[in-house]
C-alpha cells in the first residue's frame, strides 16, 4: 500500500509544471508576441482598408443587379452628413414624375418601390477615410462620375440595361498613407475594377507583374 501511495505522489509529480517551466514558456509566449504583434497590426490595418474597398465594390456591383432586374435606376453615393456609402434605387426626383437625378429622396405617401428605396449602406471601419492622394476628403475624394444633368454629379448612376451614366471611383485611404478605389472602369459595361495607389499610378493587384505594397 505504502508502495502504491509513493507510485500515485511520483505520478502527480511527473504530470505537472514547474514554476521555473511555466515561466520559460510565459517568456516563449512574449518573446513570440513581441516579434509577431506588429505584423499582426500591420495586418489588420490592411484588412480594414482592403475590405471597406471591397464591399464598395460589392455595393456597386448589387446597385447595377437591381437596376437590371428591376427595372429601376440605381445610385451608390456618399452620404453628406454621415459620410456613409448609401445605394438606393433612384425613381423619380423630389416631384412625382421627375427624371431621376441621382439623390435620394423618397416621395411621402407613395408605396414601397414606388418612389425612391435603399438597397444598403456601407459605414468605414475606424481609421478608414474617404480620402484621395491629393488630400481632398468625403464626397471631394469621389474621382470623375461626369454624368449629365440632371444627374448629380459624384454619384454611380447605373441604368436599367446595366450601363453607367460615367466612370469614376470612391478613393479610400487609411491614416498610414495607403490608398485604394473601387472604379467604375467603362461606363458601357459598368466593369468594377480594385486597385491601390503605388505613388505614381493607381495599378490592380497583379498589374505589372508585381503585388501591392503596404505602408
């Protein structure tokens, strides 16, 4: 019995941490975290940026869906007061039987889908901006969107046969300096392109043989 009693006590022994091994490896663990912690930010910031860009890309890519689908003319835009991204079918303007003009403002008193409608809102991440290279910001940093009157201009406007009024982009940036578009690439096919600014031309990932480079 007292033999078995010693067997049971070595066991427990055997089973266990030290302290000096349980502070070996808490001191693995920060050594690993202190090498791998700016990585992992660095990660991060890039996911916000890259990711808050493709949902816009999404964004204008289910506005043209239900332009075609529907019949109905679609507008992505940036939201003034909140800086939010909105898309919203665009029916009539402020009077019943107006052409559409690419804001958003639904007609009291009129059904569901009879006048103006959201399809979506897209509010950045924190730490990502509306934002161009140039330092223009909000609905300053929207690149070309050209369309004619009475359309405003800065908007995505796309047409119920899946066409764009006019090419542009939304440029977003985050505070490390790195900068991307969702672009409207020709306004015939409404063609969605992502791509980053390098310094000097905005290239899609892949273009010119090379990868983006973050900051």
């Amino acid at each position: 019995m007292d033999g078995s009693a010693t067997l049971r006590r070595d066991a427990g022994r055997e089973s266990g941490l030290t302290l000096l091994e349980i502070l070996v490896a808490g001191t693995v663990l920060m050594v690993a975290g202190s090498v791998g912690m700016p990585a992992f930010f660095n990660y991060m910031h890039r996911a916000k940026l890259e990711g808050a860009a493709r949902e816009t890309v999404m964004m204008l890519h289910a506005s043209r869906l239900e332009a075609i689908t529907r019949g109905r003319p679609a507008v992505v835009a940036v939201e003034e007061g909140s800086g939010e991204l909105v898309a919203f079918a665009d029916l009539d303007g402020e009077n019943t039987g107006d052409p559409p003009d690419g804001i958003f403002n639904p007609v009291s008193g009129k059904g569901p889908r009879e006048t103006d409608y959201e399809l979506g809102r897209l509010r950045l991440p924190s730490g990502v901006m509306l934002l161009d290279p140039a330092g223009n910001e909000g609905v300053d940093a929207v690149d070309g969107f050209a369309n004619p009157v009475p359309l405003q201009s800065k908007v995505a406007f796309f047409r119920i046969d899946g066409s764009a009024a006019g090419d542009g982009a939304f440029r977003l940036a985050d505070r490390r300096g790195n900068f991307v578009e969702a672009r409207i690439a020709a306004a015939s096919t409404a063609r969605v392109e992502l791509r980053k600014w390098d310094g000097s031309v905005w290239r899609e990932q892949g273009e010119g043989g090379s990868a983006w480079t973050w900051r």
